[in-house]
C-alpha cells in the first residue's frame, strides 16, 4: 500500500512538476502528514526531490531527473498494453504513434514483465464496430481530434442539407459503440455532435476556453441518460412469456432494465405483466412485433388497437397467397 503510493506519488511530481503537500493528500485521500512522510522516505531512498517554501512552493523533482517503471507490476503493465488496442488510434491517425510508444514503454519495463504483456497484443482485438453494420465514414474525425488536442475551435457544418455554418468549442470526443461523438462548446450550450454528419469542418485561430471543472466522462454519462430518457417517451403495459422476456434483449438494454424493475409475480404459465419504454406508438408496435406471439400489448388503448390493426393487416396479405 506505501510502497504503491509514494510509486504514484513519484510518477505524479514527474508528470505534473510541482504540487503542493494538501493537493498531493486530496489526490490520494490522506492526510497532510502521511504525505510529508512518504516525501521523507522518497529522499531517503535517493530520489532527488526538494521542497520550495512561499505561495508558489511544493514538491518537485531534480530538473532532469526520470524514473524507469521499475515499479509497474505485471497486471499494470498488461492493462496498459490492453489500453492501447489500436482499432480507435487508427481512426484518429495516432497508429504508428501508438506502436512507437508501446515500444518504448517494451523497453522500459522489467524483463519479468516484459512477456505478459507483449502477448496482449497477440491475446487480445478490439472491434467496436456492430455486426452487419459498417463503420461510420468518418473523413474529418482527424481534423476534430487535432481541434481537440490543440484546444482550438472549429467552424462546421452540420446535418442534412445546405445549413449555415456554426463556431463550436471542441471539448472531447466519444466513442460509443463503434460511432464517434464530438463534445463541443457553442455560446454557453454544450452540444453533441455525431462526427459521421459533419459535413465540413475548418480549424479557427481562437483557443478553446473549456467550462470551469468540466468533466468529459461525468458530461457524457449525464448526457445519455437524459437522451434516453428523452428518446422514451411512451410506454406500454405488456405480458409476456418466459421466451418474450429473454428476447427482450433484442429491444436493448434500457428496456430489459425497465422490465425487471416492473415485473409482476410470474401466472401459473409463467407470464409477467410489465411496462415498457418505447419511442412512440408505431415504433412500439414494430419492436413489440419483434417478439411475435410471446408478447400481448394490455394499454395504452390506442397502441393496443394500432397492434390490433397492423396484426389484422398481415393477416389478411397472408391469407391471400
């Protein structure tokens, strides 16, 4: 446990330069005194790092001074290899950054740890594409992680059709399923953007300001659950069959959930009334008759008699043949 952290604590003055005794105890939630002790026992060990007094003081290592991860463990080293898949770094051009690097952290690392984790590569694919789908043409995904990268804003233009052209602040991207999202600033509205639609984009001279403590991961999480929040706007009361609630998966996970959150006692056939999320009543009506007959539509009355209706109709065609 000390020895993981006065670890960290080195690589974090070496990544970050100076830091002061509190922001280094709230980065490892411990008190102010344990972290002057672990400083003492980094100098004891020979590590050459001083203290500065005043306002603008801290912690800080030797100018010149680098560590080799002597330290990284064999489960750290093969999480970081695993990190490093290359599907996405290509997308963004960064492949043979990406194979460079790795090499230079091969190297780097003990011989003992050296094996495991260069048989990630070998173990280990990352294809974040669907099936039966293709990937997103992405032609300026590269333009928008350099605006990104070098925090300056872009002029797009976006959607369908011959719209005007917007300033938007680049403040990350997303990848989500195989699509990449971008998270950019206009005005004070932070928007989603889905890189396949952007129709042209240019890099602007003006710098990005980013929001005060913006967080892209919180962002992004708060993000989607308000649109799928948003997306489900209707629901529908349904029975199902012990087949139709496991092929509820197919309708995706938000609805699953709001199924086993819902759920009656099982009948003695093992049926369950629920309630269902759906975007509106006809998209209802085709995903519901995605589960044929392990499903019975109870309410509301008008998707009940559009299920009613669309049934009926196939019926009739399908008597003809």
């Amino acid at each position: 446990m000390v020895e993981g952290r006065l670890l960290s604590i080195l690589l974090l003055l070496q990544a970050r330069g100076r830091m002061t005794a509190p922001q280094l105890a709230r980065e490892f939630e411990v008190s102010i005194r344990t972290i002057l002790r672990d400083i003492d026992q980094l100098s004891f060990a020979g590590i050459p790092v001083y203290a500065e007094r005043g306002r603008a003081g801290g912690f800080q290592l030797m100018d010149g001074y680098r560590t080799k991860l002597t330290g990284l463990s064999q489960p750290e080293a093969e999480a970081i290899f695993l990190a490093g898949l290359p599907g996405p770094a290509a997308e963004l051009g960064l492949s043979s950054l990406l194979s460079a690097a790795r090499l230079k952290l091969l190297a780097a690392l003990p011989a003992q740890v050296q094996p495991g984790a260069e048989r990630i590569a070998s173990r280990f694919h990352l294809d974040p594409t669907g099936w039966f789908r293709d990937a997103d043409p992405t032609p300026f995904l590269q333009i928008v992680a350099r605006a990104v990268w070098d925090e300056r804003c872009v002029m797009l233009r976006y959607g369908q059709g011959d719209g005007p052209a917007r300033t938007a602040a680049p403040l990350g991207l997303v990848l989500k399923g195989g699509v990449w999202y971008l998270i950019a600033q206009g005005g004070k509205t932070i928007r989603t953007y889905r890189v396949a639609n952007i129709q042209d984009v240019s890099l602007l001279d003006d710098v990005v300001v980013r929001p005060k403590d913006f967080d892209l991961a919180a962002h992004w999480d708060s993000a989607s659950r308000d649109y799928e929040a948003g997306v489900y706007r209707v629901h529908a009361e349904v029975r199902l069959s012990p087949k139709g609630r496991a092929l509820l998966r197919m309708l995706g996970p938000h609805v699953v959930a709001a199924a086993d959150d819902t759920a009656s006692e099982p009948d003695k056939a093992g049926w369950v009334r629920c309630t269902l999320p759906i975007e509106s009543e006809d998209d209802g009506v085709r995903e519901l008759l995605r589960l044929a007959d392990d499903v019975e539509v109870v309410g509301p009355p008008d998707l009940r008699a559009k299920m009613t209706a669309t049934i009926e109709a196939l019926s009739r065609r399908y008597a003809k043949a």
